[in-house]
C-alpha cells in the first residue's frame, strides 16, 4: 500500500548567501610610489568586511587579472574595460566595487559614462596627490607611419595647460636632434588648449626620429610630459592599385578603404574606357566585375603579364569573361545564389590564421560550375546553405611569374561591416586584404621563410616580432626552431631569444626592451634561411604624463552608480560605509528538495526486510 500511494518527503536546505564585495587595485605603472599597497593592506585588515562580504580581488592595467599582486608593470591603465569585465563575471548580482585608483585613463571608453550601464555601485578610494598644480604638457601627437621621399607630411600636436594664469611657451619641433620647426603659443583662463599643425619635408629615405618639445613654467613639478617622441619611416616606393569598373557598388569603396588603411599603397578607380598609358606604373589591377568594354585592359594585362584581382559577380559578363582568358571558367545560368566563405586552413601562399569569418553575411555569387585552368590554392571555399562546396570563392594562382586571384561574388563591403561589429575595428578585413594585395602586387616567388613587424613602436608594450615558416612542401611547420638575436645599436648590448609558437605563426615578446634602436636577425635553425632588419621602440611612458589624481572624475563615476568617493586615508570611513548599508545584507536562500518514497532504496530495503521477516516469523509459528 505504501508502494501504491507513493508519499512524497519535504526537506529545506537554508544558507546564506553574502554580498559580493569586489576590489579593483590599479596595477599601472603610474602607482609605483603611490600608498596604493598600505590603502589595500588596511582594506583586508578589516575583518567584519570578510564577516559580511564575500571579497575577491582583481588587480587591472590594460585588462583585469584575477588577485591583487602588484608589480606596476601595465603600461596602460583602461577602467572602463576592467569594470566590464567584472560585469561580465558577475553579472548582475548584489554587490559593490571598491575601486583603487588616481582615476587617469590612458586607454578604452570614458569610465564615467560608461558606469552608467554597471547596475553596481563604485566606491572609488582615490590614490595619489589631490592637490592641482600649473603644468603644461603634449597631449597627444598625431602623425602617420610612412611618408614617402620628396614629399610633405603633417605632424599635428595638442599642447594643453593646467592653472589659472596666462603664460607663453615655445614649441619646437626636431628631426634626428635637428631643429625644424619653432612656434611661440599663449595660454589663459579661457583658451587652455592649442593646437599645433606644421607640414616636414621628407628629404632621404630611413626612419626618423621626430621630438616635439614645449617649454616649462617656473618650479614645474612634472617635466616629463613636456615632451614627446613620435617616429615616421621615410620610404621611396609606393604600391599602385587600380580599380577598374563601370558601376557604381560600395565594393569598390570598401576595397578602397582596407587598401589605403596601409599608408604604403594607393588607390586609383578608372572606368575600363581609361587610357591604358594610365597603367604603366600600376602595380595591380582590380577589375570588379568586367564586361565588353574590359577587352582593351584585358590585353594590357596579357601583354605585360600584369598582377591582377577579378571580382566576379552577377552584373558580370561571363560570356565575354570566359573568351577573354584562360585561368577560369564558370558555366552560365541566370540564377544568382547566397554563398557564405570558409577558410581554408590548409593553404599556404601567405598567413590566413588570423583571418576570422564568423557571422560573416553572403556574398551574392552567379550559380555554376568553376573550373580552374592554373595551378594555385583556394582561400576561401563556398558554402551554400550550410552545405560546403568543393568550390572556390576566393582563388589565388600563380604561373610564369603572373599572379591572379578571382572573387566568385560581390557585396564584399558586408564583411568589411560584419568585421566592426565583431571587433569594434576594422582590422581583421582590412589586415586580410593587406595580406592579399601585398601577395599579389610582387612579382617575386613566394618565400617560405617571413616576417612581420613595424618599423617604429610607441614605447615596447606592444612590441612584437611574428614569423612564418614553410617546410619545402610549402607546409606550415609547427616544429621549427627559429632563433631571434638583436642588438642595441647605441649600447651595443646583444639579446637572443626564441620564437614561441602561436597560433599559425611565431612570435617574439620584445616587451621587455629597453627603448632605441635595434638591428636584428631571425634564423630558422634547421635549414640555411635568415631574414634580417631593423625597428625602433620610442621611449614613451603616456603613465607619466599626470601629476595628480582624477578625483573630480572619480567622484562623478561614485555618483554615476550611486556609491561614494573616498581619500586614501579614509578606509575607516568606507568600511563603516559598507557596513552600515542596508544595500549589501547577506540574503538568506533556501532550497526545497522533495524525495518520494521510492526514491528511498535503503528505506524499502528495510521494509522489505521486515516483510520477509514476518512472513518466515509467520510461518515458523504455523500462523497464516
């Protein structure tokens, strides 16, 4: 009967659950001489903070780490992305930041803003000297990479000041320590920054060192922000990119944009009815889908074995196409298809691994079967509907020196948008067509043994040296050895290291460096293959550029997420704060477990049992 009925039993399981209390310690290299550790050791020494929060620690720089070891090494200081982070960890549970900070942002979103969207309350503990004092310092200094012999290139600086004076300064402007450039400036109570734009000559090729400097005040405490070194590489080439089309797409702008994102190329876009004396110094030509009137640039192409890219797609003319060259041929349907890329892991031409496709929308591409005529290798295949087809959409091949890539589809400028909002840049499109351009714009054999890194680097964090290496297969060879040897050109002091590697390539961490000029050699150390060059690492700290703390902003970012800002000898004050709050009781919870009686195998053993005891009792007695 017991079987049959089945009862249920009832059991509450209670605990308590605390508040979570996280700290956030700024681990920049600006909080080296600050109280930051004795504000955090008289954190942890209160010991009815342990009683009703839960605490965790996270130290943050350039990105939050779990802990709270300091060792003033981050280069950057970012708030804002630390304060996502613990949402994103955390989510939306009760609980409060305890922020320790001078509040100066060097990198990432404004944080006060920002904080609005938290759903957690801040209670910054201010570090540092509150006091302002009169400074004058270079802001920021915008100047591109490259410029190109004979030629003009602007450097534009923003020079701001900090008191309640008027006062005059002079900035200069020098190239390799020589004097270029001088302008007097004035500064009050209503024009507290200026802006600076002046236009060098680019007289010889090599990079060049490049030092704005503006004068200091009377008994200013900080004169390290009253200069800054920025470096521009002077070069005397220049990739020519044509793009040849009779319609109007945003393809081609797109193109144009991730192109001309590397200041070394340039874009041109012609009709197909352009002179072709016109194309004597291209150096690759993008013919976005041809018809008829391509004829003329397709025998300019054929005759001087040109470099070229064709994007296929439906207002393409497939039967001209076809008779016009022998590389590829597509049969013809007047039906057009939504067809999604798939990267090819396996090919080989030039480093793809870093080249993401996620969520990327269809290209329209014409139904049909492909047929290549040359050998080469496929970046991208297609697929329809989920389905992968063994055919290409993006083609590379390559023969008697003539490199042609072909694009079977066109609305290319989705990618390039897909690409912004999966990163908020534009980099992993543009970096890919870079990639592609450069390959395509050499007429030189592919190498098997590259590298990639920039001429100047703006202080060493983000210093790095990324190396590809191809077995004689043209395989990617994950085993390689390849050393690195550097040495400081003024102190002649020689670094060894070893490539480490990462995903699909090698990489040396040069973060460790100190700044100036470095010559180096990498060397793969099984087979004869080196590649040499050159780089600099400016010296620039952008931590040393303030003086005192952002309190006012960390008092607006407490008032943002409603919390309170405190001094750093006011840690008596926030415990009690936190204590005293009714916001951050421990919240009891409790959890109903209800077991049916079946479910309790030792109870029915034991019922069994005596069961079975009964009836033998039962029986040994004669009773029925």
């Amino acid at each position: 009967m017991l079987l049959l009925i089945n009862p249920k039993f009832t059991k509450n399981d209670y605990r308590i659950e605390k508040t979570n209390l996280m700290v956030l310690v700024d681990n920049s290299s600006s909080m080296q001489d600050s109280e930051i550790a004795e504000t955090l050791q008289s954190l942890k020494e209160r010991q009815e903070l342990a009683d009703k929060f839960d605490i965790n620690y996270h130290s943050f720089g350039n990105q939050l780490n779990a802990g709270d070891s300091l060792t003033y090494a981050e280069g950057n200081t970012n708030i804002a992305k630390a304060l996502k982070s613990l949402k994103t960890i955390y989510g939306t549970t009760n609980g409060a930041v305890v922020l320790l900070s001078d509040g100066n942002q060097t990198l990432g979103e404004d944080y006060e803003f920002y904080a609005k969207n938290l759903q957690l309350p801040v209670y910054p503990l201010v570090i540092g000297d509150t006091t302002t004092y009169e400074d004058l310092r270079i802001d920021q200094v915008n100047v591109n990479k490259y410029a190109f012999l004979k030629n003009k290139f602007p450097i534009e600086s923003y020079i701001s000041y900090q008191g309640q004076g008027s006062v005059s300064a002079t900035v200069a402007i020098t190239v390799d320590g020589k004097s270029v450039y001088k302008e007097n400036i004035d500064f009050n109570t209503t024009s507290k920054t200026k802006m600076v734009n002046t236009l060098l000559n680019a007289s010889s090729v090599g990079v060049k060192n490049i030092r704005i400097s503006v004068s200091g005040l009377n008994q200013e405490r900080n004169t390290q922000n009253n200069s800054r070194s920025v470096a521009v590489e002077v070069i005397d080439e220049k990739t020519n990119v044509m793009i040849i089309s009779d319609v109007l797409h945003p393809d081609i702008g797109a193109l144009k944009k991730a192109i001309e994102s590397n200041e070394q190329r340039a874009v041109s876009i012609q009709k197909s009815t352009a002179n072709t004396s016109d194309f004597d110094e291209v150096n690759l030509f993008i013919l976005y889908q041809p018809k008829a009137s391509f004829k003329g640039v397709y025998e300019f192409i054929q005759q001087k074995k040109a470099n070229s890219l064709t994007i296929v797609g439906p207002k393409t003319d497939l039967n001209f196409v076809n008779s016009v060259q022998r590389t590829f041929n597509q049969q013809l349907f007047n039906y057009t298809e939504e067809t999604t890329p798939d990267v090819n892991p396996g090919f080989s031409f030039f480093d793809v691994s870093d080249f993401s496709v996620d969520d990327f929308p269809p290209l329209d591409a014409n139904m049909g079967t492909i047929n290549i005529n040359k050998p080469g290798e496929t970046i991208l295949s297609r697929k329809v509907r989920g389905v992968s087809l063994k055919e290409p959409l993006l083609h590379l091949t390559e023969q008697d020196g003539q490199r042609e890539a072909m694009l079977f589809g066109e609305n290319i400028w989705k990618w390039r948008v897909q690409s912004y909002r999966n990163a908020k840049n534009f980099k992993n499109f543009d970096e890919f067509i870079g990639k592609l351009v450069r390959y395509l714009a050499i007429t030189k054999p592919k190498t098997r043994f590259s590298l990639d890194y920039e001429s100047v680097y703006e202080g060493a964090n983000d210093a790095k040296i990324e190396a590809t290496y191809f077995d004689k297969a043209y395989e990617f060879n994950p085993n390689a050895v390849i050393d690195l040897e550097l040495k400081h050109t003024e102190s002649g002091k020689v670094s060894q290291l070893t490539m480490l590697l990462k995903n699909g390539y090698f990489e040396a961490d040069l973060t460790n460096l100190a700044p100036g000029k470095y010559n180096f050699t990498a060397k793969v150390a099984t087979e004869n293959l080196t590649k040499s060059g050159s780089f600099t690492i400016l010296d620039f700290d952008v931590e040393k550029r303030f003086l005192s703390s952002n309190y006012k902003k960390l008092d607006r970012l407490a008032s943002n997420t409603s919390g309170k800002s405190y001094f750093s000898n006011d840690v008596i004050a926030l415990g009690d704060s936190l204590m005293a709050s009714d916001r951050f009781l421990p919240v009891q919870k409790s959890e109903q477990n209800i077991v049916s009686l079946i479910d309790f195998r030792l109870l029915l053993g034991i019922i069994a049992l005596t069961l079975a005891l009964e009836w033998f009792i039962r029986k040994y007695n004669g009773l029925n």
